[in-house]
C-alpha cells in the first residue's frame, strides 16, 4: 500500500485528508496536539520525520491566520512586530522546515500539497490587509516553487505544489462569515488535484478546482 503523510492532521482541513487519504493508503498522520510536532522548531520537525517509511503522497496541512488573541491586521496601523513574526514562523518558516526534512523521504513520483492560500498571492490582492497572513503565505508559496524545483532534479516524476483548499468549515474560518465548503469536500478536492496533476505542473500554485492561481 502506498503511504501518505499529513502534518497539522489534528486540524479542520488536514483530519479530513487524512480520512479521506486512508481509503487507499497507509495514513501517518502528525500534529501538535497529538505528536508535539511544532513546525517552527527545526529539531521537532527532523525527528517527527526520522523515521518515516518512503512517502507517495504528503499534505503540509499546518497554519495560524493568526497569533493566539489576534486577528488578522485591517490596517497598516495594527502591523506588530511580534505578530508578523509569529504568522511567519508558522506559516512560511514551518512548511520551509518541512520540505528540508521531507525530501530525502519522498518517492520518485511523490506528491506534496502545502496548504497556503489564495490571499497569499500578491497579484490577486485587491482589498490590502491581512498583512501577516498574505505575506506568509507569499513566502511560503516561494519556498514550495524552489523545493519544487530542487526535488524535481533527483525525482522526475515528483509534484511539489502550494494549494489553496477553498473556503473551509474549520476553527481558523470561525469568525468569519462567508461560503465555506466541508472539510470533508475540501480533502476530496485537495487530494484529486494533487494526483491529477502531472510532473510538469510541479511548482505551481492551484485552487482546490485544479485551476492555477496567480503569483
Ligand atoms: N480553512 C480555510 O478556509 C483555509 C483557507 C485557505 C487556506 N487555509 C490553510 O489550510 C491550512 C489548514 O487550515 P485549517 O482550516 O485546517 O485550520 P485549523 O483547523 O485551525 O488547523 C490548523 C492546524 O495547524 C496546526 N498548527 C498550528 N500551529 C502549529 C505549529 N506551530 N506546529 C505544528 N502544527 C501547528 C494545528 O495543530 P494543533 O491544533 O494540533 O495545535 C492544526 O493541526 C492552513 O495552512 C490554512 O492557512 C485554510
């Protein structure tokens, strides 16, 4: 059976894939909650993955909109110092950390979505705000294009992409009011474009419909 790997498997969006994913594979599911994995520590994340069996198929399913006790910046004027600092670690610095450590364990054809989003893309930015979470995710969708690339000299067939998974129903949308897809569809979504998708399309950035998002 082929062997799936879900790091944030304790949130909305990374338990539905790992349900989703163990249908048809063996799930090693990862969080913080359950683990102590902390994406921003570098030796947590190398001995959460030490021994790891080959990996066909992993999702980066981690994330904070947020520091615990705030929200996302409407205004250049609740820009904190700490705050960003804090999105970054998660939410760039953690997937960076991930894909370091990751890579030795992937298959020649393996998959890897890291979930970012689509406000992270800089040329679809219309409104301003979310400084923190936008840049992150800026970042992180950067450090996905360059592992993409690095992974795809030794491994073909590989596809190492950033996903946007869609406006979900999970704790990190709660406050907000808008049209929000299941975890449960969102994990189907995610995991038919990651498969779908050919070793040509690896680097890219793609919405949950497979349609790629602008940088
Ligand atoms: N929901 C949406 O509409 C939406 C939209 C666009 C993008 N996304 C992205 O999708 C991903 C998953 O979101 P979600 O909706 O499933 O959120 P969620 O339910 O809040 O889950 C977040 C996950 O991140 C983990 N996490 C947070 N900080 C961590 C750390 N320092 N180290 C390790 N794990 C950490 C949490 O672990 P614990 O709970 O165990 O602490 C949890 O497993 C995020 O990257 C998010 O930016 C979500």
């Amino acid at each position: 059976m082929t062997h799936a790997l879900v790091l944030g498997a304790s949130g909305g969006i990374g338990a539905a894939l790992a349900d989703h994913l163990s249908a048809d594979h063996d799930v090693t599911r990862l969080s913080r909650s359950d683990d102590g994995l902390d994406v921003t520590d570098e030796a947590s994340v190398e001995a959460a993955l030490a021994d790891l069996a080959p990996v066909d198929i992993a999702f980066v399913a981690t994330g904070i909109l947020a520091p615990e006790g705030a929200e996302p910046e409407k205004s250049l004027d609740a820009i904190a110092a700490e705050a960003l600092a804090r999105t970054f670690a998660v939410n760039a610095i953690g997937p960076a950390l991930v894909l370091k450590h990751l890579a030795p364990k992937l298959t020649d054809a393996a998959r890897v979505g890291v979930l970012t989003a689509r406000v992270g893309s800089i040329g679809d930015n219309r409104m301003g705000g979310w400084y923190a979470y936008r840049a992150a995710k800026a970042a992180a969708n950067q450090i996905t294009h360059g592992a993409a690339i690095e992974i795809g000299r030794k491994r073909k067939g590989a596809v190492v992409v950033a996903l946007h998974p869609g406006t979900v129903e999970t704790p990190f949308t709660a406050g907000y009011k808008a049209k929000k897809v299941t975890p449960t569809e969102a994990a189907a979504n995610l995991v038919r474009v990651l498969t779908e998708l050919a070793p040509e399309d690896t680097g890219g950035f793609f919405d949950y419909a497979g349609e790629r998002i602008e940088w």
